[in-house]
C-alpha cells in the first residue's frame, strides 16, 4: 500500500501533466499496477500500519544499508536471520526495495562459446591491519564469460608472483582452461601495445604456453569488453566483502569459497569446460 502523498503525486502527473502510467511508474519506481489502482480507487485515509516481523530489525537494516548502499538483500538477509530475523529471502528482498530504491542498469552481454573465454581483473579492497602492519588488500578474479562462474582469491599485493600463481589455483579450482584469457591493459599482462599491436609479458606468456591458452588484451578505452567480470567484482563488493569479517587471509579465503559455492553458485553456472 503507497501512502496518500504518493497517490497524489500519481494523479497530478496523470491528469494535470498528462504522464501515462508508464512514465509515471519508472519515475516514481513503482509497478504500473501500483500506479494503475492509485487512479482507480477513491481517496482514502490511510490506516494505521499493522505491526511487522521486521520492524524489530529495521533499523539495524536501514543503518548497514545506508553504509553499504549496494550491499545485495541476500546478504542483508543472512545478517538479519544471524539476529533471529524469522522473513524469508523474498519478504527481505521487498523491504530493502523499500529501504533503498536502486534503479537496474542495462548491459549489453557478450556471447561466447562455453570454455572459450576467461576474464582477469585484479580488484582493490583498501587496507587491512595484520598485527601492527597496515596491508592493501587485493583480489584476483576470473569470470568464465559464458556462464559467469567465479574464481576468486585474496592477496596482500597485486605482484607477478600472485597474478600468476592466481591464474594456476584458478585452473585447478576450475578443473580446466579456457581456450583464451582477457585482460585489460595490466602492466601484469601487458607490457607494451602500439595500435593494435599488443606485447604480453614473457612471464604470462609462459604461463600460456604451459596451460595452452591464448592472451588477449582489450582495446584501449574499451572496458567493457571485459564487462563480465567488472560486475563480478561489484558482486563480490556487495554480496560477500561487504560488512564482513575476518581474522587472518587464509580465513578470509576460506569464507570466500564457502559464499561462492552456497551464494554464487545459486545464479546457476551452466557447463563451461572443454
């Protein structure tokens, strides 16, 4: 139920500006049918709202999201039910509608063969303290491009050593290759491009010919060639490094595979191997 501020606004854009419910709906963020019932009924005070479930937790949720404003409902739903929060995925995922209105992108999917494309990235996640030191904190990430399978795993700097020892515990997470992998311009992955002529790093290429994979790199400005695992790395953000902690980067880890393979896993992965 929308309260009587809304069904106003709902009408005036209606009949006085003449919006049709379409218009009305995306501005406002409703669904047309919402919209459609505010100009079929009669003006009626509203009552007074019954007691929820969840308002015991509201402001606890409200608070987290107002820290981490893209922190996803599945996560928030697995803090709340921590705190004895009896609602259900789906009733969580209404309220955080409610909560923090977010309006969806629109992206434009590249289609590839199952197995024929990996995509590498390297992410930051700031600076932890282990013990008396301050550490910057980092992710590897490979996206399989045709069915969005996740590797991923944390270490305390982006250096040769950890982007290609990243690349192996990928392999042998994954049980397999991809016939090529994509990069952005990594200093790690390339060291030198003039046009369209790109040089990898002999240390990488090594690695390729070791597992029989090919390098590619994206062209310059094109990010979002390797769009797929650029919203990986906002997934893992919101879903699993948000609000979390940890005590050591092995436990950190190990946290991580469990949410991949009980949380991540659930999107459905269709077969990638070859």
């Amino acid at each position: 139920m929308i309260d009587l501020e809304t069904v106003a606004r709902i009408r005036q854009l209606h009949h006085g500006e003449g919006w049709p419910v379409g218009t009305i709906a995306a501005e406002l963020r409703l669904h047309h049918d919402t919209v459609e019932r505010a100009l079929e009924e009669k003006t009626r005070t509203t009552p007074a709202p019954r007691p929820s479930l969840f308002d015991p937790y509201q402001d606890f949720a409200r608070e987290t999201l107002k820290e981490y404003p893209r922190l996803t409902a599945t996560r928030l739903w697995h803090m709340l039910r921590e705190r004895g929060c009896p609602l259900g995925v789906r009733q969580v995922r209404d309220k955080v509608r409610e909560l923090r209105p977010i309006p969806r992108e629109a992206f434009l999917r590249r289609r590839t063969f199952p197995a024929e494309e990996g995509q590498v990235d390297w992410a930051s996640f700031g600076h932890v303290k282990v013990g008396s030191a301050r550490r910057a904190l980092s992710a590897f990430i490979l996206t399989l491009t045709y069915s969005r399978m996740i590797f991923l795993r944390f270490f305390f700097d982006q250096s040769m050593e950890s982007f290609l020892r990243g690349h192996v515990e990928a392999f042998a997470d994954l049980h397999g290759v991809p016939r090529y992998c994509l990069y952005d311009n990594l200093r790690s992955a390339v060291v030198e491009r003039h046009g369209g002529a790109v040089r990898f790093n002999p240390r990488l290429l090594e690695l390729a010919a070791h597992y029989h994979f090919a390098p590619r790199a994206c062209r310059p400005a094109r990010g979002n060639e390797k769009g797929a695992v650029e919203r990986t790395v906002r997934y893992v953000r919101d879903s699993f490094f948000a609000a979390r902690s940890f005590t050591t980067l092995e436990d950190l880890n190990r946290q991580a595979l469990i949410w991949r393979e009980e949380i991540a896993a659930r999107r459905g992965w269709p077969v990638d191997k070859r």
